[in-house]
C-alpha cells in the first residue's frame, strides 16, 4: 500500500470521527436548550393561567423572590459546574428552566396569546439565523467578546435603574441595545461552544460541557424574546 494514501486515509478518517463527534455534541446542546424551552413555556403558561397560583406570586413581594432567583441559578451554576457531576449539571439546568418559567409567567398576564406566539417565533428565527453563522462562520469571534460582555454589564446596570425611574425612553434603548448584544452573544457563544469541544474529553465532560453551552444559549434566547417583545407585544 502507498505509504502517502495511508497516511491520507488515516488523516481523512480521523477528521471524520471528528466531525462526527461535533455534530453529536451540538446536537445535544441545542437538545438541552430546546427542551430547557419547553419546561420554562409550560411553566409560565400555566401559572399565568391559573389565578390560584400567580395571585399568591405576583401580589406579594413573593415576586422580587421569584424574579431574582433565576440571577442566583445562574450564579450558582457558573461557580459550580467544575465540580458538578453531569447528572446533577441536568438536574440544576431543568430546575433553573422551570424557576424562570416561574419569572416568565408574568408575560402571561400582561402580553396577548397571539403576540406571545408571534414573538416566539420571530425570536426563533433570529435565534437560528445567528447561531448557524457562529457555527460556520470563519471569522473569529473572540475579539468581539469582551466588547459583547461589556455592553451586557451596561444593559443588566441600565435595567436595574430603570426599575427605579420607569423611564419609557431609557427602557426603548435598553431594549435595542440589549437585543444587538444577545444576538451578537448567540453567534459568539455558539461558536465557542463549537472550539470547546474535544474527542479526548470523556463523555463526563462532554456532557458538562453540553449542558453549559445550553445554558449559555438559553439565556441569550430567553433574553431576546424578552427585549422583542417590548416592541411586538400586544398588551391585553
């Protein structure tokens, strides 16, 4: 056998167990992430459709405890997940997904059914368009990262202000901004997703890793949809 075809196959088959692996890893992020999704809609959907449930929320200062505490899973996550084991990395995420749709329920009361819907599907769309480009791009995006990061800490810092003075106009320019930042941060994030991953981890870390970058993901969809609907949504 020619030694050059050899070492040319050998090569080629590598790149493909590879490539395989990626595919596989990818997959199951966006796996993570979609069923995350679905635990948060039914979630908000039916506190914010059952007065028994929302009434006790939504009309104590239950509230500031129920909307801060996806802020602390976060947290705890992110100091945690080197020392998690990848059951428990799963079992934080879908506790963290229903804790948010506990945040989320409010939309419910507050935005239409159909604008609710309409909203999802925008954001949907701009989810996916971004992170396919992240995926295939060859651009690095590392460079845009720190500027990325910096524009969210002004968005979350503006956004607790605004909780004080109610300003209509500074929640319109947090809304823009923020919107330009999530999805700068999807793109960003998947493709960093994409370069961590490896076929020497073992399937311990690969999972973690998984259930991180759908965390990652997640938070930027959620964000999104949320900024969007400031200027989609009909209120009731």
């Amino acid at each position: 056998m020619n030694p050059i075809n050899s070492r040319y196959g050998a090569v080629a088959g590598s790149q493909a167990v590879f490539d395989e692996g990626l595919r596989q890893h990818m997959l199951r992020v966006y796996n993570y992430m979609a069923l995350g999704l679905v635990i948060t809609g039914l979630v908000a959907f039916v506190v914010g459709s059952t007065p028994a449930l929302y009434v006790p929320i939504f009309g104590s200062p239950l509230k500031w405890v129920v909307m801060l505490a996806p802020l602390a899973f976060v947290f705890f996550f992110s100091f945690r997940i080197q020392t998690m084991s990848a059951s428990t990395a799963q079992i934080t995420f879908w506790a963290f997904c229903a804790v948010m749709g506990l945040s989320l329920a409010s939309v419910f009361l507050v935005f239409t059914g159909m604008s609710i819907a309409r909203t999802f599907f925008i954001t949907a769309t701009m989810f996916g368009a971004t992170s396919l480009y992240g995926y295939v791009t060859k651009r690095d995006l590392s460079r845009m990262g720190s500027f990325l990061m910096m524009g969210l800490i002004g968005v979350i810092i503006a956004s607790i202000v605004n909780i004080f003075l109610g300003s209509s106009a500074l929640q319109f320019a947090i809304s823009v901004i923020g919107i330009v930042v999530f999805v700068g941060l999807t793109a960003y994030d998947t493709q960093n997703i994409k370069e961590q991953y490896s076929e020497n981890y073992d399937q311990e870390s690969n999972q973690k890793l998984a259930v991180f970058g759908a965390l990652s993901l997640y938070l930027n969809f959620v964000n999104i949809f949320q900024l969007l609907l400031n200027f989609t949504g009909e209120r009731e």
